[in-house]
C-alpha cells in the first residue's frame, strides 16, 4: 500500500509541476506576449468585410490598391474559393507577426518597436479596405436587395423555410427582419461602417501589446504609442489619398450641378474618376454622369442608366427594363448590367408572388446570366425550378451544389439544400432526399437562432 500512496503522490506532485510551469509561461511577459501576436494572426487572416450572402472577405483578399492590373471589382472576386493575394493588406503584417514571434522569446525588449510597426501598418490597411474599393461596397448593399428577394421565393415554397423569417448576417440573430435598414441613405464614405470586422480589433490589439511591452513609465507608454498611431494616420492618409481627392472633385462637381452648370459638373465628375479609376465603374458614378447627360439632352448608355434606375426607384420595372435593355449585352460594363439584373430580379419576384412560377423561372434565368457573379440569383432561379419541376432535382444539384461555396449566409444555403431534399422527397428519391436534408442541418448549425418547424421536417427524413 506503501508503493501505491507513494506512487498516487509522486504522479500528483509531478501534476502540480507540470501545471504550475505551464502557467507560469502562459501568464509570463514571454508567454502573454506569444498569446497576443498568435491573437494578431487570427485576426490578419481572418474576415475583414462581411456581406449579406456572399462569403467574408478575409484580410489576405484584399489588395492594397484597386489599379486595372489588380482587377478587384465584384465581377472578379466574389467567387469562392478566394486566393491569397501577393498584393494583399495582408502580407506585411503578416511578416510582421512572423518575426515578432521569435524575437518575443530572444529579444523581448525589441517587441514594442514591432508592435508599432504593425500599428503603422494596420491603420492604413483599415483604411485601405474601407475607402479605396468602393464597388464592393456597393456589391454588399446590392447583396442586402438580393437576399430581400430570396426571401420572397422562398415564401413561396415554404413559410417555415429558414430565410423567410431569418434576418441575413447582416442584422442580429434572433432579431425581427427589416428591424434594421441598412440601405438607409449614407454618404459613400460611411457605408463601409456597415460591413467592416477584424481590421479595428486588430488595430486595438498591436495598440494594446505596444503598450504593455513598454518597459517604462505610462507616460512615455502612451507617448511612444501615440507616435506611432500617428505614423500610421499619416501613411492612411497617403495610402487612401486618392479617394479624397476625388471626394473634392465629386463634391465640386454636385455644387456646380445645382448651379445648373452642367459642362463644369461633367468636368469635375470626369477629374474625381481619373483621381481614383474604380470610382467610374460603380453605380454611383453611372448614375451621377447619366443625371448629367440626362439633363443636357444627350442619350447615352449614362442616361438610360440615370432613367432607368428612376424608373425602378419608382417600381415600375417594365419601363425600367425598357430603357436600360438596348445598351447591355455581354461585353457592357458591369454596373448596367447588375441594374439590369435587378430590375430582372423584381420583375421575377412580383411573378413568385402571383404564384407564375414559369415567368419568374425566366425571369430568374436571365437575371443569373445577365449577373452571374450575384449567388442570389442562381439560388432564386434554382428554388423556382425546384419548386414547378421536382423531377428536374439531379440536373439542379449537378449545376448548382457546389456553387454554394459561393454563399456565406448559412440561412440561405441550408433552405437551398433543403428545397433540393424537398424535390427528391415530391420525385419518391427518398435517399437522396434524406442525404439533402443532412445536408441542410450540417449547414445551419447556429445555436443562436432556432426554428424547430424548419429544423423538425428534416430530423423527420
């Protein structure tokens, strides 16, 4: 019994020790500072932008200019999988990190110069991710319009369906739909608020450990800190100088409208696109240079664009379709053709709610082509289909399945792999269906947000 009790004793003593040298190197200066730069990674890699439907966009996505060679447009990159980029905010911070980790350990005395590296460099990445690539922006509220019309079609399937009732990721789980508006009127440089996640914690985090590694008083702890802050404010705004610039000559361009001084207006307009370039292919540009030619008499691709969304502001798509269908075809630029898609999009949403699926389905159809890089089109021409034709499920999930890769909100992607168990269920392929259907639950797994109708008819298979 001797051995036994010497035995149970030793293996605890040896217990204790283990467990207090582990906590002593995690609560240790070394051990807090590795917990902080291994924090620093998760947030350089992790998402940055988060959309209504389409996947995150994580740090290593996004470039630090939007020139014609880095063709960062929503045409372009809202496809998932994403790469890495080599151009990406992304890669100094990450070697940063990189390098801070073992000197952590050697020279920890250094790691204040390295935590203020990286805030110079993070502070321009954030306002490089919020202010140079304004058409993704307008791609996420687009993305907020689109998932208002899923919900439609999928109302029309049915009322217990996950997306119906569900708020998009945009809104808080649990909360009432359309409790929030995020399409409310906003200057363009606000609007990225709406969308923005790691960039500021990772900001706060390199503030945070370049104070704590600082081995003298708070005073010049926060001295030293603040000069850096201000380093990295100074390189934002060189970084995101061009946005500004073009800001002033936008501005100019509305007081010089409201003067009735078209030509001057179009020239300031056309100075604001060469200061930044990507500003000439978002909507806000079309719809300004289009109001422009609009009022001086001149027909152009701009003004159909300008009257066209009138006309759709208005609900009245089929005269919106009308104008704005002579001046896009495949090879338009991308802004008429998602106006385009969209007025595509309601017209086969007022054709779900009247119950014409064959219309809708068309109309779907043409919206998707028109747009292809928008998820919810697919999705909405996809459950249409499913919905009037459940024998055509296999050709459905052999085109579509796999593009759910491409959407981010699991409310949407569970409801679609359920609408394709609910067509092999109606076909008599109950294995199938029953695969679907777990397909659906993998997908959804949220404990924040529970909706034991939809949740129990696929338990049911």
């Amino acid at each position: 019994m001797n051995y036994v009790k010497r035995f149970f004793i030793a293996c605890w003593s040896l217990y204790a020790r283990l467990f207090s040298w582990c906590a002593g190197a995690a609560l240790s200066n070394r051990g807090l500072t590795f917990t902080v730069l291994v924090t620093c990674l998760i947030l350089i890699t992790g998402p940055w932008l988060r959309s209504s439907v389409s996947r995150d966009f994580r740090g290593p996505h996004i470039p630090w200019n939007n020139s014609a060679s880095s063709r960062f447009l929503p045409e372009y990159v809202a496809k998932a999988p994403r790469e890495w980029r080599v151009d990406s905010i992304a890669i100094p911070m990450l070697a940063i990190v990189l390098v801070a980790i073992p000197v952590a350990f050697i020279r920890p005395r250094w790691m204040p110069h390295l935590f203020g590296l990286l805030i110079a460099v993070s502070i321009p990445a954030l306002a490089v991710t919020l202010w140079n690539h304004p058409g993704l922006y307008e791609f996420f509220e687009s993305e907020i319009r689109g998932r208002s019309m899923l919900r439609t079609v999928y109302r029309m399937e049915h009322t217990d369906l996950m997306t119906v009732r569900a708020p998009d990721r945009m809104q808080a789980f649990g909360g009432q739909t359309g409790k929030i508006d995020l399409l409310a009127p906003t200057h363009p440089l606000l609007v990225p608020l709406n969308y923005w996640m790691y960039g500021p914690w990772l900001v706060g985090a390199a503030i945070m450990g370049a104070v704590a590694t600082n081995r003298t008083n708070w005073q010049r702890r926060f001295a030293y800190t603040g000069v850096w802050v201000g380093v990295g404010a100074l390189f934002a705004l060189a970084a995101t100088w061009p946005r500004w610039v073009a800001e002033y000559h936008w501005t100019q361009a509305e007081l010089l409208e409201e003067r009735n001084d078209f030509v001057a207006a179009a020239d300031a307009l056309e100075l604001a696109r060469q200061s930044m370039p990507p500003l000439g292919f978002t909507k806000r540009y079309w719809e300004a240079r289009g109001r422009l030619d609009y009022r001086q008499l001149v027909r152009s691709p701009y003004a159909a664009y300008f009257v066209s969304s009138e006309y759709l502001e208005a609900a009245d798509v089929d005269r919106a379709r009308n104008e704005l269908a002579p001046f896009v075809d495949a090879d338009s630029a991308a802004a008429p053709r998602a106006l385009l898609a969209e007025i595509m999009g309601h017209t086969a949403t007022g054709f779900s709610a009247h119950g014409k699926r064959g219309a809708a389905e068309k109309a779907w159809r043409e919206a998707a082509e028109i747009a292809p890089w928008k998820p919810s089109y697919w999705v909405a021409y996809a459950v249409t289909v499913l919905g009037s034709a459940p024998e055509r499920a296999p050709e459905i999930e052999t085109r579509y399945l796999e593009e759910l890769r491409d959407v981010g909100d699991c409310f949407v992607g569970s409801d679609f792999a359920s609408a394709l168990g609910d067509a092999y269920f109606e076909s008599g392929d109950f294995t199938s269906a029953r695969r679907l259907y777990s397909m659906a639950m993998d997908i959804f797994h949220l404990p924040k947000y529970v909706n034991l109708h939809a949740q129990e008819g696929r338990l049911g298979m």
